[in-house]
C-alpha cells in the first residue's frame, strides 16, 4: 500500500462545525445585520406614526401610490426571472439564464429610474418634516439597496456571459438571487406600510 | 427550524408569501385599521409556525468536494470509541489493497450537548484527540496512510463538514453492535446513507470481545 497522506501546509484548519455551510452562514449573517438596519428605520416609521399619532401623509403631501404600484409590480417580477435564470443554469440552459439576468438587470434599473423621478417630481424634500424625512430614509435605504443588489447582479450577468456557472456549479447566481429577493421581500413591507397602510 | 435562505428556492417562497400576506394585511388594514393589525398578528402566528415546522426538514444531500487523483481512492472513515478496534483496521486494509488509499478518519467530539451549547468543547475534543491519536498510530502501524481530524459532536454534521473538504469517494461509519450503539440507536448509519451520495460501509467493532481476545491472546 502506498503512502498518500496529505501534509497540511499553512495555517491550522479552522473549526468547520457551524453547522450551516460557510456561504449560506454569510448571508444569513449579512441579512440579519440587514434587517436590524431596518429595523431601526421602521422603529422610527412606528415612533412618528404611531406613538405620535400623526397623520400619514400630512395634510398637503400626496405619495404617489399607482407609479410605486408598478414598480412594485416590476420588481416582484423580477424575483420570478431570477429565479428562471438560475433554475435554467441548473438544468444546462445557458441562454435561459442570460435571458433571466438580463432581464432581472433591466427591471432593477427601472425600478430604481422610476424611484428617482418618483423623488424628483414627489414635490416635498427629507428636511421638510419627520414624515419626509422617513419616507426618504425608508425608500432611499431600499433604493440603496437595489443599487448594490444590481451591482452583484452585473457581475454575475458579465460572468454568465463569459461562461461561467455549470449546472452542478452556480454558487454565485444562487447568492446573488438569495440577496435579490431579500431586497424583494424588504420593498414589498416598505410599500404596503408607507404607501398604502 | 426553517431557513428561509438556506437556498435561492426557499428565498423565492419567502418572495411570494410576503407578497400573500401583505396584500392580506393592506386589504384588512384598508377595511378597517384593526382588522389590518389582527391580520398582520395572525400573519405573525403563521409564520412562526411555518418556521417551526420546519424541524423534520431534511438536510440537502451533500457531495464530495474535490475528485481523487488517478488509482487513488479516498476513504472517508468516522468513528468515536470503536476507532481503535480491530475490525475497523480490517476493513480499512481491505479497501485499500492495490490502491493508492488516502485515508482521513473523522472523529466526533465527545462534548456533550450541553458543553456545544456553552462552547465548552475542549475536554471533550482532547478526549476525542487522544482516542484518534491512538487509532492513527495503529493504522501506520499497519501500513495505512491516514491522518484524522476532531469533527462535530454530531456524526452526520462531522461528515458533512469532513465531505466539504476531503474528496471522500466511500464512507465507512464505525459503530458498537446493536443494542450498545447511541449511533446505531438514533439511525445515524441509516439517515447518513439517505443524506450522503456516497456508498457506505457500516463496521461493527465490539470493544468489550475484541479486549477479551487480547487477553486470551497474551
């Protein structure tokens, strides 16, 4: 029998029972710190609205509910072509998962056009009072979001395309749609609590 | 407990039962303000339950990280008191005849769970440590190349981390027979062969006999 022992060079291995493999750990981590972020944006929404008690909008400030409907309808969709894209990968599509980037890449970025005209034509400034100021710290920190959402989602578009990911190796689309329909579930709780409740 | 982004499939349910339960609240909360909120509590509850439930959920099955080189066969073998014991080196030395063998030998923890819960796991990983040691130096001993590490307290997880980095290409899983087995009581060998795509050889070591035969030996 032949020796074949591997020799471990380096620093000493690191502890591996999370429990929970390292990738997926990270996200969890990551998206817990994102949601107290929010968390203390929403406590501020509660401490205005509702311990306060003022009313939401002002008098004399009008939110524009049926544009941010849409985008809301835009971005819901775009979950579903994330989710095309990497259930295509998965099953050796290649073009179905360009397709479904690209086509998650253009509803993002028309989510977050619409929102900066939605904030150019709104007709009030976050310095005018609290409401305005939480509406734009609420939306702006989504808004953020989306804009980091998109950036992951160009390098994994620009990956796809230069033929990255096999189907038992997608480990980077599968994050970056993990993080997309988190920026997904956070919008859908911010447009139903500022815009509609 | 379920993890909503333990996979991109799972986050995409949490997409379109955010959308459900929202539009539930908002219509509610549009009707009258505290049927929005009691909807919103009921949503909660549900929640909380569909989180809980998800207890039995079965782990996704995992696979080897890396591939063997050529002729060499990677076995991946995990045992806590029985890895000392004869019968284990046996089988080891029969899977290795006329292969290059790259042998890692997993042994869990012993910390109790309540010590995993404190972070206390030293003593029972230094105990673990020593068994292991010993074992190691029994396998040189007869010609097999192996190293070992301390793995979870939990065999299944000691596997699953041991397959993240080792190529493994078949399991052994050495136990106590029937009836003396914590492992064998919990169906560790029978929940590792539906968790793990690998084949599995399952090595019963009796201690106690194998201590008698040396003493009849001597």
């Amino acid at each position: 029998m032949a020796a074949a022992a591997e020799a471990h060079h380096g620093p000493p291995v690191a502890h591996q029972s999370s429990r929970v493999s390292r990738e997926v750990l990270g996200m969890l981590l990551f998206i817990s710190s994102e949601v107290m972020l929010f968390g203390a944006f929403f406590t501020a929404y509660f401490f205005v609205r509702v311990v306060n008690g003022y009313a939401w909008p002002p008098e004399g400030f009008h939110l524009p509910k049926f544009v941010a409907g849409v985008n809301t309808m835009i971005l819901v969709t775009s979950s579903f072509t994330v989710h095309w894209a990497l259930q295509s990968i998965r099953r050796g599509n290649r073009t179905g998962l360009q397709s479904g980037l690209v086509l998650t890449l253009l509803m993002g970025l028309t989510f977050l056009l619409t929102q900066i005209i939605e904030y150019a034509r709104i007709g009030f400034a976050p310095h005018d009072n609290a409401f305005a100021t939480i509406f734009f710290s609420l939306t702006g920190l989504h808004g953020a979001h989306v804009f980091v959402g998109l950036t992951i989602l160009l390098f994994v578009t620009i990956r796809a395309f230069r033929g990255h990911f096999l189907p038992d190796h997608h480990h980077g689309v599968e994050l970056a749609g993990i993080y997309w329909h988190f920026v997904d579930v956070m919008w859908i709780v911010v447009y139903s609590t500022v815009y509609l409740l | 407990m379920r993890n909503p982004l333990r996979s991109e499939q799972e986050a995409f349910r949490w997409v379109l039962l955010t959308v459900a339960a929202f539009a539930l609240i908002v219509i509610g909360g549009l009707i009258n303000r505290w049927l929005g909120l009691a909807v919103f509590i009921a949503v909660i509850i549900v929640a909380l339950w569909y989180m809980t439930r998800g207890r039995e959920e079965r782990p996704l099955p995992v696979r080897p990280a890396a591939r063997p080189g050529e002729n060499e066969r990677r076995i991946l073998v995990v045992a806590n008191e029985t890895v000392g014991g004869g019968a284990l080196r046996n089988c080891i030395r029969k899977k290795s005849e006329g292969v290059q063998e790259n042998v890692l030998v997993v042994s869990p923890s012993l910390a109790s769970p309540m010590r995993h819960w404190a972070s206390d796991e030293g003593p029972g990983r230094a105990e673990a440590q020593e068994r292991l040691d010993a074992s190691l130096a029994l396998l040189r001993q007869a010609g097999i190349s192996a190293r070992g590490e301390v793995g979870d307290a939990e065999p299944l997880q000691a596997i699953e981390d041991a397959l993240r980095t080792f190529g493994a290409e078949e399991i052994i899983i050495s136990t106590h027979p029937e009836g003396k087995s914590k492992w064998l009581e919990r169906g560790v060998v029978t929940e590792a062969r539906e968790r793990f795509a690998l084949p599995i050889t399952h090595v019963i070591v009796d201690v106690d006999e194998e201590r008698e035969d040396l003493v009849e030996d001597d």
